[in-house]
C-alpha cells in the first residue's frame, strides 16, 4: 500500500507528456489564447487559465470565471443577453517590504504552467521567483471539482530558498462588482444578483496559510480579503489553499448565499486532500469510459487528449437547464450562446461515452420548446423553430446587426434563415434513443420535440405548381449564400425529421398507447395532420440529379461563378473578405460542409457512387471559413476511405486550437472541433456507426497509425473496441451489459461479457477464447440475427 501523497506529489503533473500541456515562459501576444486552451471546467464553472504570477498590480485583468446558465442582458443600447463573468476568486498578490515581488509576468525568469488533463488540473512551477533580498520556488494548482461542481481550489506552495525580509501574502476576490448587482458582501460570503433575468448567485470562501506545518493566522481581513504577514527563513516551507463555493439560483425561493455556504461547509469537512481525491477518482472514472487511445502517431494521440479533457469539461449532467455554449466555458465569444454546434459535433462523443450528459443537454432543448414554438409562431408557421443561438430561455438570441470587415453595418439573417437547426436537434434527440433506448426520455421529451419539429417542416415546405413542396428564402450551413431557396441540407434533413416524426408516432401508437392518447390530444395531432405530413415529405424538392448522383447545394447554385480556391492558396483571411461579399454570393465558393455536411449525417441518401461524386465536386468549392468545416471533411474523407486526407483535415482540426500560428482563440476554445476531432477518429478511420440492433465496424486507419483503441456505451452496455492496422485485427470486448451484436463488413456477430472477440478483417475469421476448468474453448461465433 502506498501512503498519503506529499504536497510535492500532488502538485506534480502526470510524467506522461501525452497527458500534460505546457507553456514556458511569457508570450504577450499569445497570452490569452493560452488563457482559453490551459482552461478548467467541470460544465458548471469554468476558469480561463491565467498565470498565478500574473496578479501583481490591479491594471492586470482578472481570471474570468463562467457559471452556467448565468445570463444577463447587460444595460447598453440594442444589447444581447450573454454570460456573466463570476467574480475572480483566485487573486493572490505577494509583497517584499510593502512592495509587490511581481509587476508584470514578464519579470517571472523561469515560468512554467501544465495543463495536466488526467487530472483535469492546472499547475504552475516558477524556479527563480526572486528579488534582490528573497529568492523562491513556487509552485500552484486550481481546479473546480467534477465531484461537486460548485466548488473550485487553489493551492500555492512556496520555498524560500534564501532571504530574511518581511513578506505579506494578499488574497481576494476582485471584479464583485463587474456585471451583478451585490446583495450581501461580508468577509467570507457574497451573494447578487443579475439586473434583467432574475438570476441569483452565492459565493462562500475560505482561506488558510501554513507556515512549516503550523496555521497562521490572518494579519488583516475584509470583504473577501485575507492577509498573512511574517518574516522568512530560508528552508521555510509556506502553504496557501483557498477554496470557494458557488452556487446558481433562476428562482428568487432559492438562497444562493445560504446554499453555497453549506456546499462550502461540507467541503471544508473533507478537507481539501479529500476534496482532491474526490475529484481525481471522478476523472479516471470518465477516461476509463472515454479515452481514445492511437499507437504510432503521438501528435494525433496528444490532440485527441486535449480534445476529450475539454469534451470532459464542458457537459454538467446533473443541470438538464444548461447547455453548451460555442466556446463552452473557456471564454466569452459568442457571449455564452448555443448553436448547432452541440447537437451535432458534441452530442454524438456523450451519447456514446456519457449518456447521462448527453440526455441532459438534449432536456435542455426540451425546456426550451416553447420558446421554439413561439418562435415559430411569430413566423407564422407551426410547431418548433429553435434559436440559432440560443441562452436560457430558448428566446432568439442571434444579433441583428454586426460590423463587417469593411467596417459598415450589416444584416445578421442567421436567427431568420438559418432553420435547419430544427432538424439538427431532432437528429440528435433520435440518435440518443437509438443509441441508448431511452424509453423515459423518448415518453417525456423525446416525441414532443420530434413530433413539433416535424409538424414545423410541413408547415414550412410549402407545395406549388410543380408537384413538389419547396422551403424558401433561407440559409444552409454555408452561410456565404443568403435567401436561397430549396437548401438540399435544409430540405433533405427536414424530410428525415418529418419521417422520424411519423415513425415516433408509430411508434408511441404501438408501444404505449395511452402515452400517444394523452400526447396526441395536448398536441392536437390527429390521424389527418399525419397524413398530410406523409405528403408533403414525399414530394419535399431535394436538388438531387439522378442522371449525375450530386445534389445542387440550392436552387441555382450550378449556374453561380465557379472560382478556383487553388488561385488563392496561402491567404491569411475568409474568402468573402477576399472577393466581398457580394461576389461570393454570386460564386460557388462554400463557406463551410453543406452537401458534405449531408453526407456526413445521412449517407444513406447517398447511392452508389454519388458520395464519392459529391464529396470531390464539393471539397475543392469549400474554402473552410468556419471551425467546424474540416472536421465534417475529414469525416467523410475517412468513410469514403481516403484516410490520408482525412488525417490532414484531423490535424488542421487540431491546430485550431492548439497551434500557435496564429493568435485564434482568445475567445475560447472551439469545442465543436474538438468534438470533431472524436467523431473523425471513432466515426471516420474506426468506421464506428450506431444501429437499433448493435454496433458496426468498418476501420480504414491512416497510415502511421497502427491501432486504435476506444470505449462506447450502447443501450446500457459498454463496449472497449481496438483496431489493429498491421494485422487488420478487430477485437471487441463487452466489459458490462447483456449480450450484443457488433456488424463488421455487414456481418452479425455475437458478443458475450467478458470474452474477447478477434475478427481479422480480411479473411472474417473469428477468434473468441474463454478459459474455463483448464479447457480452451471458442466461445464468439457469427450470428443469424441482431439482440434488441
């Protein structure tokens, strides 16, 4: 047995360097692009990873701290509701002689910070923090916890190497008054309030410094203040914790204040080694269920790391009111809002390694139906029409303005136009029930929402002369082109919402008769609105040509200027900057996967060879104007088995957020493409896709990689897969759940808790060996038929 860890244990990050970040040093430039990739989250609170030793003089802006679902509309003309920065509960300023021993981070010779995503902790060493009469080595760690989100730790641990001076450790919370209204403000508790959405929030604190061992106690407080003063000794070993319970109210019947002073009690009765282990074993915990493991290719394994601990960080289950913002909680761009995004780059890594995570980010749209009702109402159309962006209320939050890069106004027509988000969430609510048999979700929310949503398609498309229902005047996910008409994503995902709605009334009809009575009627759907949804999905215009097998992105498109991207490699700005907007309008310059995004989500609408058509006409028209665009290629390249291409669009994926090229995400990071980067390597080279009766395989690794290990959750079931390149070996592994069916190259196979299956690709032979009473015995073979 292995005794207590020491602080110097704990505050060391994992010796494996493909678990840890590091940024040495100080890089103005490039500062808060570190801030938003060293971040810490647990899908409650998230902290932007500023530097401990930046916080010498107030001019230094504080670390933002993000609370879930904290929106406000702050009091300036034509203003959008957005996120509300919590204040920063990790100020600590320290001071030879009365003098700040730092003033600028550039001063810090030797820093280093570690993003240790194992842990999901941030810790920072600096070996030579020194004046001319005090030399220290310093070392932090902060993190908020994944077993109780509302608490978040700091550690500090200083050595003083040599000098005798007078020194004084400052700790506060700065920014209580930046954005929320103070109720109370004593020295340990502070609670307020939002200005406009009634919004509460409490935050207790507490603080101690030990010195070799022994408590002292403070020399000074206020109101979130602490001070400790004394004289060092070289070899003097100092201690600094602070930890912080925060606490969200949406009703005034909740006291915020009263809440997070007992989440805060509770903690401190653990203590903060208790506080740490408990959120450890809940980090290895979710890497057991969601690691992604490649051998011979340490780049791709190390970005598929950091994309899984930002992936890990952003989805809270226990809060179905909240979801995931475009920067999750990393940073402010986009204000907090929800898009597409999650439903349909993030929800597929949760449904398959964290259903309870997925299930509630898909409530969340639940609670938000109303406002997609009303939405649609005041369009005059009918059932659900979600937001483009979306905060707490499902309200449309999309601006209508914004300054172009020419400087003028121009017109924001996203939160009109933009209406395939209405299928992307019903896409995703039908995945989740396929992946998981959801039953209580399906009968609570599920239908609802894909009931309302299809019943808004057939209100949209309307018929004409022609035989066919059309959808016009809207924008598709290549948001270079407005007013359009006849989007093939738009009106090929409305017709799979409108069938899927038809099949879940079906469905209720057969299974649980008295839930459809009961639903049917407070819907007001019959038998005849049916029917006429039928209809119109069968004649719903497509933009398919069947003589060539490729969809024309809209009505029109074929005929616009057909511009050679080649012409302008190595440019440095979007394409509509590069030929203006109005030229790119009239081009067939893609902005970002609109065809390819179709076939990236439903290939089956693909015939024959018309995906490999349609991916090349497509593919040299995009220009990737968006961070989601190369992950949706990089998909699809690696289905259609172009997997060299495919691992470029992977690591140019990455490099969104992780190259230092260019100075992209102070923002934020780009979650989506970080959900991105599992959906290529789980749905792309492992060829992973989910059916109602198991899971089918079909690998197409890129070279270099020569395995490919992952886990997934099916239908209360978890799944360890590895795919092994060299041997084109497939073994699977049922590791909890009933039996299943696992499909390679379309072949049934049954598979048993505990008995490892090995399928060599090439000849489908199957190995499957259980030991039992010293016999060797082949316990896996081929099955007639799938396990529901």
């Amino acid at each position: 047995m292995t005794g207590p860890k020491s602080m110097d244990q704990l505050l060391a990050p994992t010796a494996d360097p493909a678990w840890v970040f590091i940024a040495d040093g100080f890089d103005p430039l490039r500062e808060t692009s570190v801030e938003s990739r060293f971040a810490i989250s647990n899908g409650f609170l998230g902290v932007r990873g500023g530097r401990a030793t930046t916080r010498g003089t107030r001019w230094v802006a504080p670390a933002r701290t993000y609370v879930a679902g904290l929106f406000d509309t702050p009091d300036t003309e034509h203003a959008t509701p957005g996120l509300v920065p919590a204040p920063d509960w990790l100020q600590v300023r320290l001071l030879v002689n009365g003098v700040p021993m730092v003033r600028h981070p550039g001063e810090v010779l030797s820093h280093r910070m570690t993003l240790d995503v194992r842990r999901g902790a941030l810790l920072s060493e600096s070996s030579r923090l020194k004046t001319a009469d005090l030399n220290l080595h310093l070392k932090t760690l902060r993190l908020v916890s994944m077993s109780e989100r509302g608490l978040g730790l700091q550690l500090i641990h200083m050595m003083v190497e040599t000098g005798v001076v007078d020194v004084t450790v400052e700790a506060s919370c700065e920014g209580v008054g930046l954005g929320l209204l103070s109720d109370h403000l004593d020295q340990e508790l502070g609670v307020w309030h939002t200005a406009h959405s009634g919004k509460g929030l409490g935050m207790a604190a507490a603080a101690l410094l030990q010195i070799d061992g022994r408590d002292v106690k403070p020399t000074s407080l206020g109101q979130f203040k602490w001070a400790w003063s004394w004289t060092t000794q070289p070899g003097q070993t100092v201690c600094f914790e602070r930890s912080v319970a925060i606490v969200r109210s949406d009703v005034k019947t909740i006291d915020a204040g009263n809440a997070a002073r007992d989440k805060l009690r509770n903690a401190e009765r653990i203590g903060w080694r208790g506080m740490l282990a408990a959120h450890d074993a809940v980090w290895s915990s979710r890497w057991q269920f969601s690691d992604v493991t490649v051998e011979g290719d340490a780049t791709a394994q190390k970005v598929l790391r950091f994309a899984l601990y930002h992936l890990n960080s952003a989805a809270n289950p226990d809060d179905e009111h909240v979801s995931i913002g475009a920067r999750a909680l990393t940073g402010d761009d986009y204000r907090g809002h929800v898009f597409w995004d999650t439903e349909i780059f993030l929800l597929p890594f949760y449904t398959l390694t964290w259903p309870e995570a997925a299930r509630a980010l898909l409530m969340y749209r639940f609670h938000t139906l109303d406002g997609a009702r009303a939405k649609a109402a005041g369009m005059g159309w009918r059932g659900a029409f979600y937001a483009w962006e979306s905060a707490d209320t499902g309200a449309e939050m999309t601006p209508t303005q914004a300054v172009g890069p020419d400087r003028t106004i121009i017109k924001i027509l996203c939160g009109t136009q933009e209406q395939h988000i209405s299928a992307d969430v019903a896409y995703a609510v039908w995945h989740y029930w396929e992946a998981t048999g959801d039953e209580d979700f399906l009968l609570d929310a599920g239908a609802e929402i894909l009931l309302e949503t299809g019943r808004f398609w057939t209100s949209r498309a309307q018929p004409e002369a022609d035989g066919l229902c059309h959808i016009r005047g809207v924008i598709g996910p290549d948001e270079y082109h407005e007013h359009i008409d006849d989007n093939a994503f738009t009106n090929v995902m409305a017709r799979w919402n409108i069938h899927r709605a038809i099949d879940v009334a079906a469905l209720l009809r057969k299974r649980w008769p008295d839930r459809w009575a009961n639903l049917a009627e407070r819907l007001k759907l019959d038998e005849a609105e049916l029917k006429r949804w039928r209809a119109v999905a069968d004649t719903i215009a497509t933009g398919l040509d069947p003589k060539t097998g490729l969809f024309e992105q809209f009505a029109g498109y074929f005929v616009l200027e057909d511009i050679d991207l080649a012409d302008y490699a190595g440019r440095s700005v979007p394409m509509d900057v590069v030929l203006g907007r109005e030229r790119t309008q009239r081009s067939q310059v893609v902005k970002q996967a609109d065809v390819v995004a179709l076939l990236g989500l439903l290939p089956e609408e693909f015939r024959g060879e018309s995906a490999v058509a349609n991916f090349r006409y497509y593919e040299h028209r995009c220009s990737h104007g968006s961070s989601l665009s190369k992950a949706m290629h990089g998909l699809v390249a690696a289905r259609l088995g172009a997997s060299e291409a495919a691992l470029r669009y992977f690591l140019e994926t990455a490099a969104i957020d992780l190259s230092d090229t260019k100075v992209a995400i102070d923002g934020g990071v780009h979650i989506a493409a970080l959900g991105g980067l599992w959906i290529m390597a789980v749905f792309g080279f492992a060829g992973l896709s989910v059916r109602r009766d198991g899971i089918a395989l079909d690998p197409k690794l890129p070279r270099g990689w020569t395995s490919l290990a992952f886990s997934v959750q099916w239908r209360r079931r978890t799944l360890k897969v590895r795919v092994e390149q060299a041997k084109t070996l497939i073994e699977a592994t049922l590791e909890a759940g009933e039996p299943m069916t696992i499909f390679i190259g379309g072949e049934p196979y049954e598979l048993r808790r505990g008995i490892p299956l090995e399928i060599d690709v090439e000849s489908r032979s199957v190995t499957g060996i259980h030991q039992s009473k010293g016999k060797t015995e082949a316990s896996c073979r081929p099955v007639s038929a799938g396990v529901s």
